[in-house]
C-alpha cells in the first residue's frame, strides 16, 4: 500500500472506533434539534432557524418546502413541469397513466419485483416493511454496528436482495403514478416509507448502513422522491395530521452522506462503487444546497468523477470491468453527471462529461444488439440507476436514447425517443424528439467494430446478426466482475440471441453456482483437460486468470475475420478464429497449441428459446421455438452448427455436470440447452464448427492444404449447402506481412492468412482473401488476384457479367484476370464503376488506389449466393 493508502486507511478505522464505542455508548436516534447545525444557514431564511429553535417542525417545514418550490432547479426533475411533463406523456404514450398505476398498486400492497424475483413480500409480523429482510432466503441481517455487518456471510441472506429493496428506487415508479394519475396515496406512500425505514435504520445500525455504495443509490431516490413531492401542493404542505417529513428527509440524508463521505471507496472497490458514490455526492449536493455540507460533497463528488474518467473509461470508450452491466451502469452515471454540469452551468464538467458518454454511447451501441438489448458478458447485478417503467436492465434503449438527447446524436437511438427520457431530460427530450423522429429513416445502421482497449470484436452482418468476440484481458484490478470468457463469443442470427453468456444468478448465496457460472465451461468457449481458464478465490477474486489478446482482424463490408489467442492453460495455448462468411454463415477454428495429449472440449450456450436437436453425431439443430407455448415459432429459421469434433453431447439443466443452465437476471436459474463438442488429440490440433441458418443441413469436410516448403500448418474447410461449396483456408497466428510461399487447396494457390471461396455449378461466384499477396486460380475460368503490395482485405463477387470488389482499406497496384474478366461488361470498385481503357490482354485488368470508391455496406450481385438462401 502507498502511504496515501495506510494513512488514509488509519484515519478511516479511527473514526470506525469512535462511531462505534459510540453508538454502544448511547442508542442511537432521529433527533430533528440536529437540524440546525445540519441546514446551511446563507442559504436557509432565518424563519425556517427560528421555527426549529422553538420546535415547531411543521411551520420549519412549510416554510422549507416554500423556499425549495421558489428557488431555481438543479436537480433534472423539476416540480413546476408536472403539469407540462404529464401532457407530453399522456399525448405520446395514452397507456402511460394506467400502467403507472398499477406499477404503483402493486407497490402499496408490499409486492415487489426485485431482480429475477417476482411478487416478493418484505413485510415482517407487523405487517409492515421489514428493512433488514431477505424474504427469498427468509433471513434477516442483524441489527448492529454497521462496520460489524457481516453481509457477504450468506447467513445474513442475499445482501443484494436486501440492499434492492433498501435503495428506494420503487420511488421513482410511486412519482410516475402520482404525476400521472394525480393520485396522491401513491406520494403519501413515500412519505410512510420514508418515516418507516428512519424508524428501523437508526444511524449507523443495521446492513442499510454497511455500503456506501447503497447510501448512494438511497441518497438519489430520496432526492428524486423530493422533487416528485414538491410538485403536490398539499404533500408539500404537510398538513396538521400529517409528519414534516421534509426534515426528515434532511436530516436523514445529511447523515448518510457524511458516512458515505468518509468510507469513499478509494481502495475497497475503486471501480462503479466510487463512481455511484461520487455521483451521489455531487447530484445530491448541487441539487440541495440547503445542506451545509453539499458545497463540499457536490466538490468531491466532481473531482472524483472527473479522475475516474481516464481510469475506469478506457480508451475505446468501453468500461474496465469487461461487464456489459457495469458498462451500463457507468453511461447512465455519467449521462446524470453530465446533465447536473449542465443544470449548475459547470464548463470544464460540461467538456469532460461530454467526451465520457460520447466513448461510452458508442460502445454500448456497438454492443447492443439491434433490439437495444445487451449481451450477458461478466457479471451483473440486476441493478438500475433509473428503474423509472420497468425497462429490463440489458435493455439499454432508454440509455442510449438519452445520450442521442443530451449529445444530440439521433443516430445513437434508432427506435426513438422513450418514456423513460422525458422524466430524466425533461424539456430537452421533448425539443430533441421530433430532430430525432425526423432522422430515423436515414440512420445508417451500426458496422462491425473493433474495440482494441477492452478486447472486443462485434461484428454485424446488416440482416440482423450480432457476435461479439472476447480477446481482451480478464478484468479490471482483481477482476471482481469479470468471467473466465476468454474468447468467448455471443452470437444473435437474424436478430435472435442465439448463443449466450449463461449470466450471474448469484454472488454469495451459492458458492459453487457463483464459480460455476463464471467458468470457461458456461461460457461459449473451449474447456482444456476439463480446466476452466481461470481459477476463481472466492467470490469477487481470482486465483489465476487468462489474459486474450487480439492477434488479427479486418473487417471487409462484405466479411469480417479476427484471431485471438490466451495464456489460460499454462504452457498450452488457446487461439481462436472467428469467421463472418460473405454468404451468409459462421466459421470457427479453435485449436489447441503446445505439446503432449489433451482432451479439449467447445461449450455453446444456447437463449432459452431455441430446442436443440443433434440429427447426426456432427450436426445440431436448432429450432426457434415461442417461450410461452413451447411451439415452434413458424417461418422462423433453422440454424446448424456442424462441427469435426470426434463426440458431442447435449445437456438440458442437468444437475450432475453443471450444464444446460441460464441465469437472464439476478436471482434467476432456468434450464437452457448446452452442446459440448469434444475432441482428443495431440497438440498441436484444432475443432471447426460452422453456424449458419439454413433450411438444410450443410455439410463440413476438412482439407489437407499443400503448404509450400513445409511452412507452418493450414487449417482447410469445405461447406457444402444447397448447390453452392464454400472452400476456407486459414493460416491461423502468421503475420499480415506475407511472403511468396503459400499453399495450395482446391482450385487455389495462395499465400493469404484467409482465403475463402465460393462456387456453384463449378462456377466461381465469390472470392475473399486477407493479407495476401495473390490468390492465383488453377483453372482458367476463374478469378486470380495479384498485387505489388500485400492486400489487408479483399472481397470479389462474380455473375451476370459483372464483377464487384470490395475493400475497407487502401488497396495497392492489382491485377484481376481470368475469362471472368474478359467476360465482364462492368467492373466496379467499392461500388464506383470502372471505366473502359485499353487492356494488355483481354483476360487481364489492372487497378489503382484512386480508383476505388469509399467502402460502405455492399449489396450482393444477383448471384451471389447470399441471395439464393
């Protein structure tokens, strides 16, 4: 530790000491005469001093509540909108108010959906909200001594479960309902709730006090129940049968600030912990400046966020937690962040914010699949900033259509403006709404990506599929949130997840099912000598841990292709290939480098709703079926997963090994389908699987490629699917620059690290290649490519007298010839044609770089065989 670290440490167990010999000393309590040394009294009217000196709490308050109605707004809820804000949602969304309301009912009558957890009841003997309960487990934590908390200890039961509730945020559905229906049971609610849990929580007693992560997350919610009430005239007023809860709420805030101002989580966990915390501090304390200590909160709260940008963002935009939830959680942290900047006209929080959910909008909309719906990679909590409508918290279109406001980028929000927004940007989202109706229609879609920082490839191919390739390091500091998914992938075709990361279910509960399902083994990759490639220590650590690193990748507008490889197992290596073919379709090499026998084994995870079938010992099928009904879903397609593993196995909840389990929310655990293929072999060797969607059942054929000179080792496949082949060749771990010694498969010579082909009725329609020199054809009626300089990536279509070539980066001196050439009416180059010039040789044409147009999204030729499946 720096002595930054131990001094900081040594202040903090002292003023633990002290509280804690002082709450054994004397019973801690709510005492409303601290109010005045807890007010800001430059910022206060002296009346309000002087009705707390002579205890009368409901003139203080009336009086407090007037001043906070009059004053200018800086939180992004706003009282005096109600009115407008009510009318803007009921024209756009009729339905709004009865959902609110029954939202709200389901509230008043104690039943609560926290998590994956559904119709849950906290209430104790007394009928009333028993705060320190985990109704799931029916265990309740002790009351004692925050620090002396045993939270983690599963005898306690599920802390986040407790801590859920505790957070408050079902006020933020009790504040749409009583904005919407005008019904103020649903505003008086809070009020009780608030009473209550000041009652059961003394100061410092009790779990609710043992995170200052979660006195955060309260501190918010009370903030947003304050501006939710104000808005009420008679709440507000508090009548003479009603409490003075706004000093309550003071008070009650002010002291749980301080705790969580002195227990910062600098060096517990230094990751969204100090984020939310820092956010809480610095929208609390620019929000209620009637606090005497909000100047310094809302100053500390900034100076934090404003460090953490370059140390938890990385440079990619994505979050270093490699958790899509915590990514999640960090864009709606610093969307809040930068509209309190705006709210308190902050220029340097304004800039800095900006840049944050600028980097921070892109990755997550690079990961979100065209649903708006996040992949399950690494943990997550379940948990929301913002649970305003009851929006999934892998939904992230709510997030995502705030950023398009607040940065006013339409093209970050494809589906539009929802409800969600209005409540949290107010005016800005109405004004923003019709710029961003407007702009739908011409919103390119999103392409694939490469996010090198955090080690992400996603790949899309325009129809609706979406993979995302891990080959980024294991996690951030000791890797708490973070899976052994070492070049795991997730995989959506045609818009339907269909591989998936199984989720978390659990942290402390289950030790053995919090292992299990952050294993190799539950992720879409491979298992070596049945070893996971990391060893976890516990619930948040690890023993060992894999790092991937990216070794290749390109993306054409026609096909995508990445490598990657891990340090996982030792002197082992795993190095995977990840191929989006031209067609349509999924190629995936993984093989196993190093020495000696092993038994490798690839897990593919499959969405609940798809039943797997295997038809043949190397073909699965996978049929859509409806959730609901278990019915197959008609029209939908069918998608194969055809493999050269020596045996597979299907697995469906099995108990014994662990597989065939999905958890899609905290809390959760489902039976889904798991296939393991498996093969054992001596190393170095390889397994190929090949998924695509198809109304037959392709067929795979591995290749024994002729390497030149005895160079390093090819991987070959032959697909065969309706009357069309495609050939692949990979020369997997070679470097982009190549030399002339190259292999020979099938009807090429090339020295590409991929060269991928099609052909129908023994016609060449389609040609790829990456790295490479030449691809030089063995019969004359087809296409060879050649070039002065090696060729990053290069896709050729041929048919109906035409050829298309595509390219993403610039593309040296070639040479195209062949009789497809010599029969080619149009050649065209990125989409620009070329035009006609005198040729050496009528089978022969050469281009330039200039003479290429822009690379964009391509349109396949009428014979390619994208267009016959």
């Amino acid at each position: 530790m720096s002595r930054e670290e131990i001094s900081w440490r040594v202040k903090q167990a002292a003023r633990i000491q002290r509280d804690r010999l002082t709450v054994r000393l004397r019973r801690p309590r709510w005492d409303r005469r601290d109010l005045p040394d807890v007010l800001a009294p430059e910022v206060v009217d002296p009346v309000v001093h002087t009705h707390l000196e002579r205890r009368d709490w409901r003139a203080a308050h009336r009086s407090l509540a007037r001043a906070f109605r009059a004053r200018p707004r800086r939180f992004v809820l706003d009282p005096t909108t109600a009115p407008e804000l009510r009318r803007e949602i009921l024209d756009r969304w009729p339905d709004a108010p009865a959902d609110a309301s029954e939202r709200g009912e389901r509230v008043l009558a104690g039943r609560y959906d926290v998590f994956g957890y559904r119709d849950l009841s906290f209430n104790g003997a007394n009928s009333r909200v028993d705060w320190h309960l985990d109704p799931v487990h029916d265990r309740r934590a002790p009351r004692r001594f925050w620090a002396d908390v045993p939270y983690l200890d599963p005898r306690s039961g599920d802390h986040k479960i407790i801590w859920e509730l505790n957070r408050h945020q079902h006020w933020l559905a009790l504040g749409r309902a009583l904005w919407l229906t005008r019904d103020r049971r649903f505003g008086w609610a809070m009020v009780s709730q608030l009473e209550d849990w000041l009652e059961q929580n003394p100061p410092l007693v009790g779990i609710n006090w043992a995170s200052a992560l979660e006195l955060g997350f309260r501190s918010l919610s009370w903030v947003w129940g304050l501006h939710f009430l104000l808005a009420d005239t008679d709440i507000a007023a508090a009548g003479p049968s009603q409490t003075p809860w706004l000093l309550d709420l003071l008070l009650g805030l002010d002291r749980q600030l301080e705790l969580l101002e002195e227990n910062l989580s600098y060096y517990f966990s230094p990751n969204t912990h100090l984020t939310g915390e820092a956010l809480a501090l610095y929208v609390t304390g620019l929000a209620v400046p009637e606090l005497r200590a909000s100047r310094r909160r809302a100053e500390t709260g900034r100076r934090i966020l404003l460090h953490e940008i370059s140390r938890q963002i990385g440079a990619d935009g994505g979050h270093v937690e490699r958790s899509t939830h915590y990514h999640r959680y960090t864009l709606d942290f610093y969307l809040l962040a930068l509209l309190t900047a705006e709210r308190a006209r902050d220029t340097e929080g304004i800039a800095r914010f900006t840049d944050a959910v600028t980097r921070l909008a892109d990755f997550a909309r690079a990961m979100a699949d065209d649903d708006g719906r996040m992949p399950l990679i690494g943990d997550d909590d379940g948990g929301m900033l913002w649970p305003i409508a009851g929006r999934a918290a892998n939904d992230v279109r709510d997030s995502l259509a705030l950023a398009a406001v607040v940065l006013g980028r339409p093209e970050l929000s494809p589906w539009g403006v929802p409800e969600e927004v209005f409540w949290i940007a107010g005016r800005a989202a109405i004004d923003q709404e019709r710029v961003i109706e407007t702009s739908r229609p011409g919103v390119p879609p999103p392409q694939s990506a490469t996010f090198a920082d955090t080690g992400y490839v996603i790949v899309r191919d325009g129809a609706g599929s979406h993979l995302v390739f891990d080959t980024g390091p294991h996690g951030f500091l000791n890797g708490g949130h973070a899976h052994a998914d070492a070049l795991a992938i997730t995989l959506a075709v045609n818009g339907r997840p269909l591989l998936v990361d199984p989720g978390t279910s659990t942290y402390t509960m289950d030790r053995s099912l919090r292992d299990r399902l952050r294993s190799s083994a539950s992720h879409n990759t491979l298992t070596l000598d049945g070893r996971s490639a990391c060893t976890p220590a516990g619930p948040f650590h690890w023993r060992s841990h894999a790092n991937a690193q990216l070794g290749a990748v390109r993306h054409n507008p026609a096909f995508d292709w990445s490598e990657g490889m891990h340090d996982g197992f030792g002197s082992e290596r795993h190095r995977r290939t990840v191929f989006r073919a031209p067609a349509g379709g999924w190629l995936i090499v993984d093989e196993v480098l190093g020495r000696g026998r092993h038994a490798a084994d690839v897990h593919w995870h499959f969405d609940p709703s798809w039943i797997i079938s295997s038809d043949s010992p190397d073909v699965l099928r996978a049929s859509l079926v409806d959730t609901a009904s278990s019915a197959s879903v008609l029209g939908a397609p069918t998608v194969w997963i055809v493999h050269d593993g020596a045996r597979s196995r299907l697995f469906h909840g099995d108990e014994d090994t662990g597989l065939g389990w999905i958890a899609p929310v905290y809390g959760t655990l489902m039976p889904t389908w798991t296939a393991r293929v498996s093969r054992t072999a001596t190393a170095p060797f390889s397994i190929v699987t090949w998924v695509a969607a198809s109304p037959v059942a392709p067929a795979l054929t591995r290749l024994q490629p002729e390497v030149d000179g005895g160079g390093a080792a090819a991987v070959a496949v032959r697909i065969a699917q309706h009357d069309f082949t495609w050939t692949t060749v990979l020369r997997p771990g070679e470097p982009p620059a190549r030399e002339t010694r190259g292999a020979r498969v099938g009807g090429y010579h090339t020295n590409a690290r991929l060269l991928h082909y099609g052909v129908r009725d023994d016609r060449l329609v389609s040609l790829t290649l990456c790295d490479a020199t030449h691809a030089l054809a063995l019969r004359d009626d087809w296409l060879s490519v050649a070039a002065e300089e090696t060729v990053a990536d290069l896709h050729v279509e041929c048919g109906g007298g035409r050829i298309d070539v595509w390219a993403s980066q610039r593309v040296p001196r070639l040479r195209l010839q062949g009789a497809l050439v010599t029969n080619a009416s149009v050649i065209r180059l990125n989409g620009r044609e070329l035009p006609p010039a005198p040729r050496e040789r009528a089978d022969s044409v050469v281009v330039t770089p200039s003479q290429f147009g822009q690379p964009g999204r391509i349109t396949p030729c009428v014979a390619s065989p994208a267009s016959q499946i």
